[in-house]
C-alpha cells in the first residue's frame, strides 16, 4: 500500500479519533487494579468505545497479505492485553486476572468517523518492584525520545536510532519483528516506523504523514516466540517486556500527537 499524506482536516478527524483512545486508557485506569480479569477490562473498553458512536478496529481484524495468516482466527478483543512477558497482542480473557505486582500493555484502536486512532499504555498493577519501574520508566522515555526526532527534514532512521541508544544503554533490548506503522483510514498503512536503526537513514519526514511511534522494549533479549494461538508473542527468555504508544502527524508548524 503506498503512503498518503493526509491533509489539515484529515489529521483534525484522526486526532478525534486519536482523542477518544485517550479516552478509553483514561477510564481503564480506574479500572487496571488486582483482581480484574482482562475480559472485564476488555468489556469495558468495548461498550465505552461503541457509546460514543466509534467502533473497535482490532475485534475481528486479520492482517492482509500475510503468508499463514488465513489458517488463524481473528482477533477476538477490543483491546490488546499484554501482561508481563507478553510483548504484543494479548488475547483478552476470563482467566487472565491481574495480580499486584504485574504489568499490562493496552492497546487500544477505533475507527471514528472513517479514521483510526491508535495507541498503547503498560500499566502496573498496584506497586511494582524496582526493575520493573526501571523498564516501564526507559519504555516510556524510548517513546518519547522517538517523538522528539520525528521532525520536518529528519527520517525514520532517527526515530529508530534514539530509540535502541537509550534502550540499550539502559540495559533492556528492543523488539525487531514488531513496527510503527501509518495510519488513516486503514489500520496499516505506509510507512513502516522500526524502533531500531541508523540516524539519517531510511524515508524522510515530509508534511502530511502520519504514523505511529510503539517501542516494545524487552527487560532481557530481543527474542520473541509466538503462542499456538497465533497472536499473543511474548518473549523468549519469558522476562517482562514494556511498550508505550503515540500516533503523530508531522506538520509545518510542528509535530502534533494525536493520541495525547
């Protein structure tokens, strides 16, 4: 799919979009405590995201043009749950209940008015140990540094770069198989965002893209293994892994978030 580049009203409408993911995590997290199951969190979502006239983009979503893909069910959620080794595409259900102490990535998208919004926040659950804040607290400031490349005249490549410099610096590892993406009216869209990389390399960043920075930053290797249901991935060396996300445009007046 090549990449569009959206004009000043499209990013206003997936800024809406964008606002109402906001939203959603706003309300979760008066929810995110011991005790709760991931279903019920995933409920909740649902019938938030449905009242407000949006619809949930993941629940029955199977990626297109992917070799095997056909033989796995669609995503059965309205969110992603991703609990401590999990990286990335969490199935919600009734067994999973949270524990103080754990860690969970949500990640949220809809589809409101005909575009997408999309982010992801890891949560913990109560009081976390000392390692644990430290991967949530370098995660978190992976995005951000991300951010703070992704600038009129920079490329993908910086984003990348200032992303695995601090990672790695701080210790943890971040994840290859699993990109930002671009995003509009469809969920994937051009460009394709890696977390890793060489600064000045790789597309640069013009007016009107839009796309989303979601560093998975893993407390031990970068090595990933994928459940036999054919979504949930979690880290090889089953340590916990971290992710924080954003979509952005990139404007002449400056780079706005539109999940903020």
């Amino acid at each position: 799919m090549p990449m569009t580049l959206k004009s000043s009203r499209q990013i206003e409408l997936l800024r809406e979009a964008g606002s109402l993911v906001r939203a959603t995590f706003e309300l979760l997290r008066e929810h995110i405590r011991p005790g709760i199951t991931t279903a019920e969190l995933d409920a909740i979502a649902e019938e938030f995201i449905c009242s407000h006239g949006a619809e949930p983009v993941y629940k029955g979503y199977v990626p297109a043009g992917r070799r095997g893909w056909a033989k796995i069910p669609p995503f059965p959620g309205t969110i992603c749950a991703s609990v401590n080794d999990v990286i990335c595409h969490g199935i919600p259900n009734k067994k999973d209940r949270l524990r103080q102490g754990d860690i969970i990535g949500v990640d949220i998208g809809l589809r409101l008015n005909g575009w997408i919004g999309d982010a992801c926040e890891t949560f913990p659950v109560g009081e976390v140990d000392d390692a644990t804040q430290h991967l949530l607290t370098t995660a978190h400031r992976c995005l951000e540094l991300g951010i703070a490349q992704a600038q009129l005249g920079n490329t993908l490549g910086d984003i990348g770069a200032a992303i695995q410099r601090h990672a790695e610096a701080e210790g943890f590892s971040v994840v290859r198989e699993y990109t930002g993406h671009g995003l509009g009216r469809n969920l994937h869209e051009e460009p394709t965002v890696l977390h890793y990389g060489d600064p000045g390399t790789g597309r640069k960043l013009i007016e009107g893209m839009v796309f989303t920075i979601e560093p998975m930053i893993n407390a031990g290797k970068a090595d990933t293994r994928l459940d036999r249901d054919g979504w949930t991935v979690r880290t090889a060396d089953g340590k916990r892994s971290a992710q924080f996300e954003h979509t952005l445009a990139i404007t002449t007046e400056g780079t706005l978030l539109l999940t903020e």
